[in-house]
C-alpha cells in the first residue's frame, strides 16, 4: 500500500502482511461507475481492512501473547499507582509487602473482568483496570475523622507489618472501602442491565462524545508531567523511541524465522516495529535505567533529583513479595457498609460510566469495529458494574473501568483484535498469582510511565477530537458546543479543587458527590456538550448525526458486521438472543423477522424469484421485438 494513503480518522494505518499467506487484507477498488454512496460503503470497507487486525481477527498465537503483554505493560503505571496512592489513607504508607499484595490483587482483578468484558460485555478489546474516577471519594471517605491513621503509622520505625494491632488499623479502613465499593457497583449493574444508558445514547452524537473522548486524557497532562518530569531524560528517551518505533520505522520489515507445513522452516518478513512500539521503547530505556543504576549514575538518595529513574526504587517490595499467592474474595475480612462513602464512591461510578462509553466509541474506530449498538454499550456497563462487584469483595480498594491507555495503544499498533486483549487478561491473571513477577514489572521508573503517558493521552485527545469530522464544523453552533464543553471542562474541575470550601452544604455526603463531579472534566465537559448538543436547534445533519451513523442501520452488509463483533459468543447470540422474548432485554440485539427473512431471499433467489425472473425475461424480450431498430 502506497505509504502516503491515510486513514480519514486522522490514523495512518498501514496493512501489516507476513508474507507466508499468514494474514493478508484485500482492498476492494472503487468503481467509478457505482453511485458516490456505495463508493463511501466501500471506501469505509476499505479503510477498515488497511488495519493489521481488526477486532474479529486472530493473529498466531505467539503474537497474541506479545502483543497482551504489550497491552498489559501500558496498564501497568495506572494498576501499580493506585494501590500506591491508597496505602497512605489506608496506614500502609510503610508497609511494602501489603502493597505489592494489593497491586496483586489488583493484577488478578483486572485480568477476570477483562476476559468478562471481551466474552461477555460489549465485546471490544479493551482492558479492564482500576479507576482514577474512584480514588477522589475512596481518599476523601478515609480522611473522615474516625478513619483517620494514626500518628505512629506515619513512622516507619514504629509500624510492624505482622503485629496484630498494625492489623486491626489499616484492615477495617479497608473493609469498609470495600463495602461502599460493592454497594455502589451495584448502582451501575443496574444501569448498565435495565437498558437506562443505551436509551440515553440516542441523544448522544458527536459533539457530546469528542469531548468526552478527549478530557479523559487532557486533565491529565499534569499527572503525566510529573512523573515525565522526575527525570526529563529518561522519559524524553522512552519517547524517542516509541516515536521513532511507531512513526518512522513503521514501514521497515525486519526478516524472521517463520514456520508452516508448506514452506517447513523460512524466514517470514513481518513489520515488528509496528505492533511492538511500545514494548520495544520500554524495554530499551528500562534496560538503559539498569545500566544506569548500576554503574550509580543515579543518586540514591530519594530527595534528590533523578532518584525515581532508578530500578531499585522499589527493591524493598520484590525482596519480600512471594513467589505465589492465591488472592480471594475476603481476604482482608469481611466487607462492611457505611453511608459515609457510598455516595461519594456512587459519584465516582457516574463518572467512569461515562468515562468508559466514550471509550467504547474511541475503541470501536481504531479497532475497525462499527459503532457499538445500544445492545453492546448495555452489556459493556453492566459487566463493569460486575467487574466492581469483584474488585470490592477481592479488595483493591479500587473499582474496575475501561482503560484509555490501551484504547491509546490501539492507535498506535494498529492491532485491533480482542483476542490479543483476552492474552492480556490472561498474562494479568498470571501476573496476580505470580507475586514476584508483578514486582518485577512494579520497578519500572516512574520516568519511562511518564513518557509512555505522553504519547498515549496524546492520541486518545486526537481520537476524541477526530469525531469532529462527521460533523459541520463551520457552524457557529457546533464550533460553540466543543469549544465551551472542552475550555469548561478544563476550567471547572480547577477552580473545584482549589475552591472546594465555597461548595460546602454541611451534609458531607452531599458535598463529596459535588465534588467528585465538578472534578471530573470528562464528566463537566460531556455533560455540556450533551445539554447544549440536545437543546440548541440543529439540524442532525449539521450536528452529524447523520453521517456518524450512516450506513450501520441500512446496509445489511454493515448489519452483518455488527452482528459479528458485538453479538454473545458460544452461540448465545444466535440461539438464546434469538427467542422472541428474549429480544425484549435491553442486553440482546432487536431481530425483526422481515429483514431475515428478505437476506435469505437475496442470498438464495433461484429457489424463490426464478419464475418472476423468466417472466421479466420474456416481456422485456417481446417489448424489444416491437421496437424497430434503425441502421
């Protein structure tokens, strides 16, 4: 493929082919001669084949695993660093063995609900893993005056991990951090299964989701500022090559070692630097930090600058962690309720759901899927629903969430496939039972995350702000609804945090809901773009209704494709989905019988319209033979 051919989407996505027949992508040619709509029908056809695998291929196995390594690795910054941000509300701020046992726990977690949200929810490849949305109310719920720490577990020569009154401190915070989780989750099951947030996705086009999109990552240019800025070089490094992997050399085939019955032992060209950037860029500069950290270049002393590029910043966690350890439901007691924190944790639920629908969109256009029908988007939240569920009665002290950094990393491999998620949901698992392994990969620098970040956050931005492009952005009003929704969402949740005194009401339940969403700028930017977007007059043409979901309904070859990627595995969509009561649920397709039945027609037609057909034959001939025909 030519190499300056793009992606409308704005992603250039050039076709990954092994030249052993492995996997290849055929490109339909436009016909001139067709009408310009089907032209756009197989121009989008195209576009989505110049993936390298789209959401319903499946890549050799061994590429599989590569690739969910690689997907679980840019996760690994958000799993480690919620755990770590916890522990000091929880009194652990000194207890490095239960650290590393939590971002076990957190591991196993997150690899069950990935595997039920690809198999069973709404069937995307996207990971599943703890959310920052739940970390403001969890952090705000243990600061209140009875769950505060105590003074000596601040002191690291006072606390003993084993004791039992160190035990009886930090263990209860959790159990009740549990138990608002769990009643919580239970708030977006029941959104999630009744149907409430498909119904609402009528309402919701392009100008409320490019928004949405790009404030998941656009706030967070200060966090990943931060870690980047621990050691500018270093994470100035891990960009380099990403960059330099995913951009410049993408096109670069490298010959390896390849086998299959008909040409035995061979050597395969495969472009690597392509599907394996991000592995590849943090790989080379860990190794450099090692390198580094051995020969002392680094200071070791924490005040100082560059310490957090060390590999050994963390040793204290990979000497005590086990080699394997089970978690299980319950393993730090029995979860109890209280009233302070659901509220808040229920604000933190809001914003993830909204959080994560945004992403199903963004995952949907960089896998090379349709966009997800209200069906799949039903299943997706309420299977995060469950996915919280379980995180609760583990005990992360976290929920579960879509994970944009991965939806990033799509972008940049340009694989696309869900059964590369589900090897990551299963190297996650591992990970979980494997205690040392997940504090090897818990040393990686806090640098090379930052870098990583930059490059992720960046492209989720360009993926929200590329739905734009179904809409009329000469428009006054859609110029209006993005710009205000984008600067609003930036704007509010600053003045929130430093302000939050002036929104005090004295119900402090009340007051943490408040403050989790107005902190929120995913939240306050879609919320406006979904209020202005429903209620200032224009036309869906013009607001691009029109053209975001042109085709999908209509086109039974699309319809077809929809059924593939979003419809229940196992033959769940085909058989139980397929009863007539059952497409009553809001978690299975509407199968009308008429369009069925009118395919089959059209895939059979010499069974059903071959008389009709001879009779148009015969009059078409005797009308002919009436016309005189002139030299």
């Amino acid at each position: 493929m030519p190499p300056s051919d793009k992606d409308p989407n704005g992603l250039d996505n050039p076709v990954f082919i092994i030249d052993d027949g492995g996997h290849y992508c055929n490109f339909p040619d436009v016909d001139a001669t067709v009408p310009a709509y089907e032209g756009r029908q197989k121009s989008k056809s195209k576009d989505t084949n110049r993936l390298a695998y789209t959401v319903t291929d499946i890549p050799p196995w061994y590429l599989c695993i590569f690739l969910g390594i690689q997907h679980y690795l840019t996760a690994l910054g958000g799993l480690v660093a919620i755990p770590l941000i916890l522990s000091k509300g929880l009194c652990l701020e000194h207890d490095a063995l239960t650290q590393s046992h939590l971002i076990s726990t957190i591991f196993f977690v997150s690899g069950i609900c990935t595997l039920l949200q690809v198999l069973f929810g709404v069937r995307l490849p996207i990971l599943q893993g703890g959310t920052f949305a739940f970390l403001t109310p969890s952090l705000a719920m243990l600061s209140l005056p009875r769950l505060k720490c105590p003074a000596w577990t601040h002191n690291a020569s006072l606390v003993d991990p084993s004791s039992p009154v160190f035990i009886d401190t930090w263990q209860p915070r959790m159990q009740e951090l549990q138990g608002a989780i769990m009643v919580a989750s239970c708030f977006q099951i029941i959104v999630g299964f009744s149907g409430l947030i498909g119904f609402m996705m009528q309402f919701i086009g392009p100008l409320t989701i490019a928004p949405t999109i790009s404030l998941v990552a656009l706030p967070l240019f200060e966090s990943a500022g931060e870690e980047a800025g621990s050691h500018w070089g270093i994470a100035a490094a891990t960009i380099f090559f990403i960059v330099l992997f995913s951009q410049y050399l993408k096109n670069v085939s490298v010959p390896l070692p390849s086998y299959n019955k008909s040409k035995k032992c061979h050597f395969s060209r495969i472009y690597l630097f392509q599907i394996f950037p991000v592995l590849f860029g943090l790989s080379i500069t860990w190794f450099l930090c090692l390198a580094l950290t051995l020969s002392n270049v680094f200071p070791s002393d924490p005040k100082v600058y560059g310490f957090l590029a060390r590999t050994d910043n963390k040793g204290d966690a990979l000497s005590k962690a086990p080699w394997f350890r089970f978690p299980y439901p319950g393993q730090w007691g029995v979860p109890t309720i209280s009233l302070a924190g659901i509220f808040g944790i229920i604000a933190g639920v809001i914003s993830s759901m909204v959080e994560s629908v945004g992403d199903y969109y963004a995952c949907a256009r960089l896998s090379g899927a349709p966009p997800p029908p209200k069906h799949a988007i039903n299943r997706g939240i309420g299977v995060e629903g469950i996915g919280c569920l379980l995180a609760g009665a583990w005990g992360t002290g976290n929920g579960t969430t879509s994970y944009s950094e991965n939806v990033g990393a799509l972008g940049i491999t340009r694989v696309g496939s869900r059964m590369v998620i589900v090897a990551g949901g299963c190297v996650m698992l591992l990970t979980g039972m494997f205690g040392k392994i997940g504090a090897v990969f818990a040393s990686i620098p806090t640098p090379i995350i930052g870098g990583m970040f930059f490059i992720m956050f960046g492209i989720i931005t360009a993926v929200g702000v590329s739905n734009l492009q179904y809409t009329d952005m000469n428009s006054s009003r859609n110029l209006f609804i993005f710009g205000f929704s984008i600067f609003a969402g930036l704007a509010v949740p600053h003045w929130v945090k430093n302000n939050s005194e002036v929104l005090e009401t004295g119900i402090a339940q009340l007051d943490q809901v408040i403050q989790v969403l107005l902190t929120t700028g995913m939240f306050v930017g879609g919320f406006l773009g979904f209020l202005f977007d429903n209620t200032i007059p224009g036309t869906k043409e013009e607001r691009g209704l029109v053209a975001w979901k042109e085709g999908y309904k209509e086109d039974p070859e699309e319809a077809a494709n929809t059924s593939d990627v979003y419809d229940l595995p196992f033959g769940i969509g085909s058989k139980i989905c397929a009863a007539n009561w059952f497409q009553y649920l809001p978690v299975c397709p509407k199968r009308p019988a008429g369009p069925s039945a009118n395919m089959h027609n059209r895939c059979a037609p010499e069974n059903t319209s071959k008389t009709d057909l001879e009779k148009r034959t015969e009059v078409n001939t005797s009308i002919l033979n009436k016309v005189p025909v002139q030299a």
